[in-house]
C-alpha cells in the first residue's frame, strides 16, 4: 500500500493531480481543503508531500491524496460509513472543513450535510449516527471553526457553492470559486453566488 508520495506535480487539475515521483507517474485524486492547503510550490513543476490513501479493486489502482494526517483520517472514518464511497467522501472534504464537518456532526445539522453534492436525507442521517463516536477526535478543530466563523458563515458558503452546482457548475469550479471571494466568510449566500457567477463568467 501506499501511504506517502513526495514529488513534483506534472498536472493540477482538480480534482485530480499528477505526481512524478522519481520518474514515475502517479495519479491522484484529493479534495479541494487539499488543495487550497498546498503552497504556491504545488503549481505545475513545484514539489509536494501527500499523505496516501490507497483503494486496490479488481479493475483499478486508486490513490487519493491529502495534505495533512487528519485530512486522510477523516477520509477513511468516512469511507465506514454505509453508502459513503470515495467520491461522496471527497466531496464531503471539498465542501467543509474537518473542523465545520465535527460542527454538523455535534449539533445534529443534516441540513447543512445535505448540501453537500452526493448527499441525500438518509445518508446525512446515517452520517450523523455513525460517525457521532468518531467525532471527539476533531473536537478542537471544531471548536476552532466555530470560532473563525461568524454565525452562519458555514452555510452560506456551502449555499452558494450548492446553488453553482445546480446551475450546471462542476462541484470543485464552483467550491474553488466560492471560497475564492474575498472574505468569503463574512457574506451572504447571496452576494458569494453573485460574486463567484461573476468570477466564473470571466
């Protein structure tokens, strides 16, 4: 199994980025928390170190890359879960933080789960049920989130990235474009659809 890959990027195309670790080429796929994690040396030709998840099937290879430990544990707690697979868990991990992930977990949120892309009532519900005892691990990094976000600053921007989607947008344009307003954490759902529209459109 691989578990950790250090090498400099070929391609950066979420959600998928292309590593050439010492000649080799090794395709990854990793949330946009990942991505917005990286440095300005993750560009094409910059060096890079991810922690590795590794999924072997019958018909495929999948590697799936993160930039921290808690990121990939996360991951895997979710990959647990009855009806979560690789891709909803990664879209999971590109809409919230693990720290806005623990919030919606402690209080119970299934709304805001809902929004994520991928998601229904019922898995949110599920959701909720089993990873209520896998939570406390990331009780600081959700104490740390409600902190940094001023009251419901998590959900709009998971509005509005939702909303993009639904207006035909791929779910890691519309995320990357969400979070790139400026102090995207202090507007409305509203003004951040309008402000990302205007920065897709460009």
């Amino acid at each position: 199994m691989i578990g950790y890959l250090r090498g400099k990027i070929i391609e950066k195309e979420p959600p998928v980025l292309l590593l050439d670790v010492s000649g080799v080429g090794y395709q990854l796929e990793a949330s946009m928390n990942t991505f917005y994690a990286l440095s300005a040396s993750s560009e094409p030709g910059g060096q890079v170190a991810l922690h590795v998840h590794t999924v072997v099937r019958e018909d495929a290879f999948l590697l799936y890359g993160f930039a921290s430990k808690d990121e990939r544990a996360l991951f895997q707690a979710l990959l647990k879960v009855n009806g979560v697979g690789p891709r909803v868990a990664l879209a999971i991990l590109s809409t919230l933080s693990a720290g806005e992930f623990a919030l919606c977990i402690h209080h119970e949120d299934s709304a805001a789960l809902v929004r994520v892309p991928g998601i229904g009532k019922k898995t949110a519900e599920r959701l909720l049920v089993e990873m209520r005892d896998r939570v406390p691990a990331l009780e600081g990094d959700a104490k740390q989130a409600a902190g940094a976000m001023p009251g419901s600053a998590g959900l709009a921007i998971n509005d509005a990235t939702s909303a993009l989607i639904a207006l035909g947008f791929r779910s890691a344009d519309a995320s990357r474009a969400v979070r790139a307003v400026p102090d995207a954490q202090s507007e409305s759902s509203e003004n951040l659809i309008r402000l990302a529209l205007k920065a897709l459109s460009a």
